[in-house]
C-alpha cells in the first residue's frame, strides 16, 4: 500500500508542472546577473555568537552577523568564546565550536542535475557538519590537517588541535578517510583518530569505545545546542530569489567557477591555544601509546592495558556512542525535510519555466521519495504564482476545452435565426368597442 501512496504522490508532483504552458513563466533571473556572481553566493549564517569574522581574498576580515551571505572561498574563524553555523544552499550545515578556522574550498549545487558536491577545510576547532537535501550525485569532502574525509552521508563531526590527534565521527552514512599513508572506511557510529598526515588511518574497530565517547562529548559542549537548528531564522524571498538563481546555474559552469576562484592563500590559524586539548586526556593517552596507527596487527601489553582499563572505568561507553549514533540519525531525518523545503523555495521563485521546476522536482523525487509531501506543497505554490502573475486580476486560466468553446460561440451565434422586426412607432388605428359597451349606452 506505501507503495502505491508513493507512486501516487510522484505522479502528482509531476502532473502539477506538466499541464499545458497557457500561463506566464515565473520570471527568470535578471538577464545581466553574471553566473560567476550568482554561483559564488554558497549560503548564509544562521548562528552567530560572539566574534565570528569571514574573509575572501585579501580584503581585510569582517564580522559576521546573523543572515550574512557566506561566499565561496571564504575564511571563517571564531573567537575563544564564539561559535558559528552556516547554512549552504542545499540546507546542509557545519557547525563550528571556538577558537576554530574554516575554509570553503568548493561548493558546487544544481538540483535540475542532482548535483550537490562540496569541499570544506578545517584547521583548527570543533565541527559538525549535517546534510539536507538528497542528491543522487552527493558527496561532501571534509579536509583536516592529517587528510581528508569523502562523506557519503549525512552526519559528521570532529575535532582539530596541535594537542591531540584529529578526531573524526561519523554519524550517519559511510566515509573514507585518506592520507599520505593510506585509508580507512567508516559505517554510522565509527569513529577514528589520525596522529599524522604520514600515519596510516586506523580500522574503526580499534578505537575503544571509551576514547571516543569521551572526545564526542567534550565536541558536544562547544558546538552550538541542537535547538538551533530547529530554530533557524527564516530566509526572506530575496534571499532565497538569489540562491535558486544560484541552485539552477549549471554544475560544469560552477566548477569552473570554483577552479578560477581557487585561493592560493593560506588558512589563517586562530591565535593563542585550544581549550579542549585538557578535556581529551584520554586521545591523547592512546596517542601516546601509539593506538592509533593502521599498521598494527598486535597490541603492545602497555596499550592492552589502556583499553582494559579505559573500558572498566567507562563501563557506559558502549550505550553513550550508541546515544550519539541515534542522535546523528535524528538531526538527519530532520534536516532532509528543512534542506528539501529550502531548495523547493528557493527554486519556486527563480525558475524560469514549468519545465525547469518539472525537472527539479522530479530529480528530487528520484533521489528520495520520502519528501513528496514537501515537493507537491512548494509545486503547487509555484503553480499558483504562475498563474496570478498571468491573470492579475484573479481570473483563473481557461481550461483548454472553454477557449474551444469560445472560438465557436461566435459562429454559433451568427448561425442562430434573426429576431422578427419590432413594430413602427406612429399612430394606431382606435380599438372597436365591443358590443357590451354599445349596450350600455
């Protein structure tokens, strides 16, 4: 029976956008707007707390206030009591905790083509980054100092400082990390730690439970609360006019972009050190032990003895990654719904035609079905705009079969009989009097 509800739902999505062209296309872009400006606008801000300061290119750093357009190839640092969110014209985000440096390197978007790829560096802080809406082509490519993660998924975070390894979680979906000495693969609730760009990644499974749910937790308390991104401010129709022009340019036209924008500039560190280092005292024992190396085949006794011991003063590790782990699943299913509303939006606004929306909506439909509900509410929206814009004053479309109507009904009237003369106007001959008046008199 899901089944059928499903298919229904998609033939109605597409149905909406696929009846005949009668009415006035939404109007598209401005034809001047030059696409490497439209393509280098990637999302905005939707938290900010404290000293939060982007920059692009050599232009000097400015701060950063809630609703701020986040550009491609911009710099984003936080002060020691700041922390951040951007949201991406795909309604994915990455969180950023204090005291951390970010750089998006590329962002390429195009939901006609179902293309959603992006590339963001991390040099210092903690992180999370959320997916939002399903793309069939989707991969996102998180770079830290000691390699780089292809997610395939939707929830990641971690963190980066001098002190300790980096730290990477993946909370929902699959990964790959890779360096100079190798890669590694992670399942939702993976975790892994990274002691150098030269060290081969470690196997999942070597990580104690205890190492991990540690560092998680101490990620947690300075990354932005969950309730903010329930709570995001709303984006007005300008924005989201200016990010579906930018969702409908084409991906090849946004690499190209983005390879031509590319920074040679190097990622500005924040000053002083991190405050978290006092908090992972466990990552930085095992790293002390060497646990973390791909290479190992065997324990040492004294790294044996770590993981016996961590394990027996945590006994709730195990239940504390597997809280994280549904946790990671939840803020995912909630963010398809928001990053799939934001798209339609911003597409229902900016596209040019029903055929540029039919194909948004039926690629998105492709991608995941479980969204259907959101698709046919913001085709329908953009039906109805469509069609004031044609008819001003309210008058609905004339369905195909009335215009036939009314371009026969003048024939049918020239065919119909003519009415009789009327009468001339003058004098009128007096009425007889009948017999009973004559008897009267």
């Amino acid at each position: 029976m899901r089944r059928f509800w499903l298919a229904g739902a998609v033939v109605c999505c597409v149905a909406l956008v696929a009846r005949a062209d009668d009415t006035t296309p939404a109007p598209a872009p401005p034809a001047n707007t030059p696409p490497s400006t439209t393509a280098s606008q990637i999302g905005r801000s939707i938290l900010v707390v404290n000293d939060v300061d982007g920059q692009t290119g050599d232009a000097p750093a400015q701060r950063i206030a809630v609703n701020d357009d986040i550009v491609f190839e911009e710099d984003i640092t936080t002060g020691v009591e700041a922390k951040a969110i951007v949201e991406f014209r795909d309604g994915s985000t990455f969180e950023l905790g204090p005291n951390a440096a970010v750089r998006i390197d590329s962002f390429v978007f195009n939901p006609e083509e179902s293309t959603s790829h992006k590339a963001v560096e991390v040099t210092r802080g903690v992180f999370r980054y959320v997916s939002g809406y399903v793309a069939s082509n989707q991969e996102t490519q998180i770079a830290t100092p000691h390699g780089q993660m292809g997610i395939r998924g939707s929830v990641a975070e971690g963190v980066v400082d001098p002190a300790v390894p980096d730290f990477v979680f993946l909370g929902q979906g699959n990964a790959t990390f890779t360096n100079d000495g190798g890669s590694t693969t992670l399942q939702s609730g993976d975790a892994v730690a990274i002691p150098s760009a030269a060290t081969p990644p470690m196997a999942p499974a070597a990580m104690p439970p205890a190492v991990a749910a540690e560092t998680l937790q101490a990620i947690e308390n300075r990354l932005p609360p969950r309730e903010a991104l329930r709570q995001r401010p709303v984006a007005d129709q300008s924005w989201l006019k200016r990010a579906g022009a930018a969702n409908l340019v084409p991906a090849a036209e946004q690499r190209q972009y983005a390879a031509a924008a590319a920074a040679a500039r190097p990622l500005p560190h924040p000053a002083g050190p991190g405050s978290i280092a006092g908090e992972l005292g466990l990552l930085a024992e095992g790293n002390r032990l060497n646990l973390f190396t791909g290479r190992q085949t065997t324990r040492t006794p004294e790294q044996s003895a770590f993981v016996t011991r961590v394990a027996r003063e945590h006994p709730t590790a195990g239940a504390a990654m597997r809280g994280f782990t549904a946790g990671a699943l939840a803020i995912h299913a909630a963010a398809t719904t928001v990053g799939t509303t934001l798209v339609m939006r911003s597409v229902a606004l900016a596209a040019p035609s029903r055929e540029v929306m039919r194909n948004v909506a039926a690629a998105t439909l492709r991608a995941n079905r479980g969204v259907a509900g959101v698709v046919q509410q913001h085709v329908s929206e953009f039906e109805r705009r469509v069609g004031e814009a044609a008819h001003p004053r309210g008058a609905a479309p004339a369905h195909p079969e009335q215009r036939e109507r009314r371009q026969a009904a003048p024939q049918e009237r020239r065919a119909a009989p003519p009415k009789p003369a009327p009468k001339p106007l003058g004098k009128q001959p007096p009425k007889k009097k009948n017999e009973d008046d004559r008897n009267q008199h």
